[in-house]
C-alpha cells in the first residue's frame, strides 16, 4: 500500500506493464502496479494457467476442493460460513478473508507477520495441517503426476514456464496461481469513484457516514485505499482459544492478535472477523465497541455498500475458464 494514491483518478485505465512484453495491469490512472516478485515475472501464459488452477480440485487430496471451493467469485474470493471445514472435515480454524486486491497485502493471513509472498502462503491451503484443508502434504509430487496427465496442461506449464521447460510440480504451480491472484484488482466501487470526484457516487447516508468513520477511530485501522493499515491488532471482544499472532511469536503481548482486514467489498464478505463470530456487519461493528445510533448505524452500513465493486464480483475474466487450449473444459 506504501506510496499508492489514496485519491486515485478513475478516468480510464492505466496499462502499466510489469516489463516489456510480459503483463499489463488494467488498473486506475495514478495507481501503481502491485509488487510482483523478482524470481515469479507476471505473463498471459501464466496468468492463464493459474486461473485454471484456482478451479482444479485435483489440488487436493481426494479431488474434492479447489482454491475457489473457499474463495467464491461472487463473495469477493472470500466465502459465507463461519469456517470451511477441509477435505477430510477437519473444521476450519478461521474465516476465509476475500482475495481483492491481495496482491497489496503485507500480511497474507490472519496471524502470521512472516508470510508476505502469495508464493509461500499457497503452501498453507494445500500442505497446511493446522488445520488441514487441501491435504497434499507429503503429496507433492503427486500434484505434477495428476496435472501432467492432461495434455492440455502440459501445453499450458510449456508456455507459462519455458525457462524451466515447462515443469509441472509445486513451485510453478505457485508461482501459476500466485500470478492469477495478482491480477485481482478491485478498484471500482462508489467508493472509489467517490474519491475520484464523483460526489453523486456516494449516497448522503454514506457521505454522512465518512465523517462518522472517523470520529469513531475506524480510520486508525481502516486506512488507505483498501480501507486497512495491514497490522495486527488486538480487539475488545476475542476469540478465547485462538491466540492470534502468539502463536508464532510466542510474546505475551501478542496474545489475540489478528491481522486488520480490507474492508472492500464487505458487504458481501460476512461472516467477520478473524473467527467468524459476527454473521452482519453490525455485529461487527458492535464487536468494535462502537456505540451508534439507529440512525447512524444505518448510515454506516451504506457507506460499508459503498465498497462493492460489481465489476469484481463479475467480471469473466476471474471466474471458472470455459476452455483451454481451444477446447471446453
């Protein structure tokens, strides 16, 4: 987020490529490119690979789950229980959090200030066991056996991989989704296009609300463009057996603390919080030990349904591939 436009110009698109010849971003005017790492350059090929695999159940153990089994298009890549349980039916341990904008993240999950690579975190769903979700851990090479099978993806890993001729194991099944998962930038909402101008974008119960945010300390945490200063925090009503970041630190002070999530698309993003305790967004806010009026928390609420980008929610290039390789899936 560091040095990204809070006041973004949305008059038409910028196309800022990554290198030459590799990847444009169809994003904002004044906003910059996500980070992309050094060793996982941004291309079609790949993009194209990894969003088939978002939607490749054989990324699990039985075949049973996909990354989009948790991460629905429709809920802004994020999902509408409490908790997913894995594929044996282990039960989840924290709320699945939505996918806008991730790319921008410090911190890629709940608890944990150490993992900050899409890269590294896609080892948590698919060989995690605390708990287990996906369940190939020990699998690995199973992955590359079940792809490699396909025709159409060997193709596929060919033109996304070259330098590696085309390799079908793990890495580059990461790097593949972790691609795709850069690409999903939601920069859209009346919120947005508030900020670029357009006062008639915003409700007047939402435009009261902006006020209110702030007064309210909602703006400490929820801060920049995406609404969240990607620390970690600790809230006045927590989990008792989740103990957040101490878990991977092991200091007291870090006991129950959980990462400040983006507020994008919210409104479709229930239940909240890092346990999913809070099924509405006044629960949620109630949680917060804010104390509103009826009225002001109807405003609140409008201005939070500010920040659906419809497009995102919709938009085909994110959702399940019809075809690959010129033939149906």
């Amino acid at each position: 987020m560091k040095g990204r436009l809070f006041a973004i110009a949305l008059v038409g698109l910028t196309l800022a490529a990554t290198a030459p010849h590799s990847w444009q971003w169809r994003i904002p005017r004044g906003t910059a490119p996500p980070p992309v790492t050094a060793d996982n350059p941004m291309n079609a090929a790949k993009v194209e690979l990894g969003r088939r695999l978002f939607y490749e159940a054989d990324l699990s153990i039985n075949g049973t789950m996909a990354c989009a089994t948790c991460h629905e298009q429709k809920r802004g890549f994020a999902d509408g229980n409490r908790t997913r349980p894995g594929v044996h039916g282990d039960p989840g341990r924290r709320n699945v959090p939505g996918l806008a904008n991730v790319a921008w993240r410090r911190h890629l999950t709940w608890a944990d200030t150490g993992l900050n690579q899409l890269e590294a975190q896609v080892a948590i769903p698919l060989l995690g066991d605390h708990p287990i979700e996906l369940g190939m851990k020990g699998q690995e090479a199973e992955i590359g056996r079940r792809l490699g099978r396909d025709a159409c993806y060997r193709i596929m890993f060919a033109r996304a991989f070259p330098e590696t001729s085309g390799r079908i194991d793990l890495p580059n099944v990461a790097a593949a989704l972790s691609a795709f998962q850069r690409t999903l930038t939601s920069l859209d909402s009346s919120y947005d296009r508030f900020l670029a101008g357009g006062m008639s974008a915003l409700s007047p119960a939402a435009r009261r609300s902006l006020q209110l945010f702030n007064a309210a300390g909602c703006r400490n945490c929820h801060q920049g463009q995406d609404l969240t200063n990607d620390s970690l925090h600790t809230l006045p009503v927590s989990s008792t057996t989740d103990l957040g970041l101490f878990e991977k630190t092991g200091d007291i002070a870090d006991k129950g603390r959980f990462r400040t999530p983006s507020l994008r698309n919210v409104a479709v993003t229930a239940p909240y919080m890092h346990d999913g305790s809070a099924s509405t967004m006044a629960e949620a806010i109630h949680m917060h030990r804010v104390s509103l009026t009826g009225v002001q928390m109807a405003d609140m609420i409008a201005f939070m349904e500010s920040l659906t980008d419809q497009k995102f929610l919709t938009d085909p290039r994110f959702a399940l591939p019809a075809k690959a390789c010129g033939r149906n899936l």
